[in-house]
C-alpha cells in the first residue's frame, strides 16, 4: 500500500459552522490513514467539542492548519477537487468519488493535492470553487441528497485509501499525471491576464471578472499541464512588453 502518497492529501474545511463536524471529520481522516487536515476560517475553533468528536483523533486537530482563505489552503496543490452536489457557475470536470480518488493519490506520488468541502448550510461559493481543478460528486438519494460534512469526508477518505491500496491502478493512473501548475501559479495567472488585456481594453470594465470566470471554465475542462501554462505567461509576457513600449514612445 501506499501509504505516503497519502500524507501529501489535504483535507480542506471551508467555513464549517459546527465545530463538532471539525471533530468527526478529524476522527474520519485518522481511522483512513489521512493527516493533513486544513481549516478554512472555521466559525467555531479551537473548540472543546472539536476534541470530544475527534475521540482518538485529536493529534489530526492539533496539528490542523488554520488559513485565511481558500487559495492560502490549497496554493501549493496540483489537483483541487471540490465536494459540491451543484456546479454552479464553474462548470468543473466532474469525476466519480473512485475516480477522484486515484486522480489524487496519482497525483500525490508528485506533491500536495486537495479535497475540499465547503459550509454545512451552503456548501462551497462560486469564489471557492474557482480555485477547484475538478467536482466530486457523492451519488445519493435524489429525494434526500443531503450528506452530514463528516459523513461525505468519511466516504471520501475511504475512497483514497482504496485508491492507495491498489497499487496496479495507481501505477497506471501516476504515469498519465501530468506535471501540472499548482492553484497558486494559476491564479497569478489570471490576474496577470486580467491586468494585460484590461489595458488593451478587451476586458470589460464594467465586468472585470467575466472575463477571468469564463477562462477558468475553459481551462479546467483543458486540464492544462505546467509547459502550456509557461506557453500561455510568456504570450502574455509578450503582449506586455509591446503595451510598455507603446507607452514609453
């Protein structure tokens, strides 16, 4: 089994409301082999029903990072996924628990990876899931779809481990990785787009971010690797330089 592809899998709690489910979801990494646990501005934490909820867990708590936002938690990873029953406005690649689980642990035989649940209420925003490389969906009753945080990260967690243990399918699955930019690089690069073709005055000013949204979409579905991402900066390198030097003449 491997087992350190799994220390480099983050989960990810957006916003979580109920410090007990920060708990349980702690209790649900452990028992699968998980310890990196990140908390994305949680409402209630350090909590004393945070630690009676994680039982034997409580070393995943004491050890859980607590960040700022999204990107602070997930910059450094390759492959986001995104627990969301709805898409939204960022149409993600969907992927099947199973295989949104040997996509991360391939993935995580290079460096950090993400699986990220959002708010108990209201799940992950559109803001959140820009940051998302991909959505997992849990399948359930379409009558009552509605799972409890630790539940969904437990089945998840459940799902990687599976995904560990299959050596063979992993293997597969690792040589199809691309090297891919992390959330980070990615972000820098759309705000440097945004920058650049605002001053050509392609960006709509008055819609700023549209331009931006629309071009994540695209290229979550390209599943772009880090030589086209370097393609794509120096183009806008070049776009740039030729604004600059209109400038200085």
């Amino acid at each position: 089994m491997n087992t350190e592809c799994l220390l480099n899998i983050k989960i990810v709690l957006v916003r979580t409301f109920h410090p007990g489910n920060i708990g349980s979801a702690a209790r649900a990494m452990k028992t699968m082999g998980l310890s990196e646990l990140v908390l994305v501005q949680p409402l209630d934490y350090p909590s004393e029903q945070a630690e009676t909820m994680a039982a034997g867990a409580v070393d995943t708590l004491t050890n859980a990072k607590v960040v700022g936002s999204v990107l602070e938690a997930v910059g450094d990873c390759t492959v986001v996924a995104a627990c969301s029953a709805r898409a939204r406005e960022y149409e993600l690649p969907p992927l099947a628990p199973g295989d949104c689980a040997r996509r991360l642990v391939a993935a995580a035989s290079r460096g950090p990876v993400a699986l990220m649940f959002g708010p108990e209420r209201h799940g992950l925003s559109n803001e959140d899931l820009q940051h998302a490389t991909h959505r997992v969906l849990i399948d359930a009753n379409s009558e009552y779809s509605s799972l409890n945080l630790a539940a969904a990260v437990q089945i998840l967690s459940h799902e990687l481990r599976q995904a560990a243990r299959s050596e063979v399918a992993v293997a597969a699955e690792c040589a199809a990785v691309k090297e891919l930019p992390t959330a980070e690089s990615l972000d820098h690069y759309f705000e440097r787009l945004n920058q650049v073709f605002g001053a050509t005055g392609f960006v709509n000013k008055a819609h700023p971010g549209e331009l931006q949204k629309r071009l994540r979409h695209l290229y979550a579905r390209a599943e772009i690797d880090q030589q086209e991402l370097n393609i794509l900066q120096g183009m806008l390198g070049s776009v740039d330089r030729i604004l600059r030097d209109k400038q200085r003449e």
